[in-house]
C-alpha cells in the first residue's frame, strides 16, 4: 500500500486547519475584540474536534500492527 498519498494529504489537512484557525484569530483581532474561549465553546468544539483525532490515529495506527 503506498502510504505517501495519505501522508501529503494529512499535511495538507494540518495546513488547511492551521491557516483557518489563523484567520480566525486575525478577523477577531483586526476587529478589537479579545480572543477567549468559553466554557460553551469549548462544549461545541470538543465533540467534533474529539472523533476527528481518533479516527486520524486509528488510521494511522492500523497500518503498522
């Protein structure tokens, strides 16, 4: 199995979260606003940020056992 196609997409996935989460700290900030993370938020962002890792890993991992 070629592992190099999984392994240029999930850097291309890294990049593409890395510079959105970049753009969303700059829209904040170019408006004034703080930049803080709520108990609600974190209540929102954990439930799809969670089975995304796991999911990643399980792939990951599959292949070297």
């Amino acid at each position: 199995m070629n592992d190099s196609a999984y392994t240029i997409f999930m850097i291309f996935g890294f990049l593409w979260v890395f510079i959105a989460s970049a753009a969303v700290i700059a829209l904040f900030k170019s408006e004034g606003q703080e930049i803080r993370i709520s108990k609600m938020g974190l209540i929102i962002v954990i439930p799809i940020i969670l089975p995304i890792i796991i999911t990643l890993s399980y792939a990951a991992l599959k292949g070297t056992f």
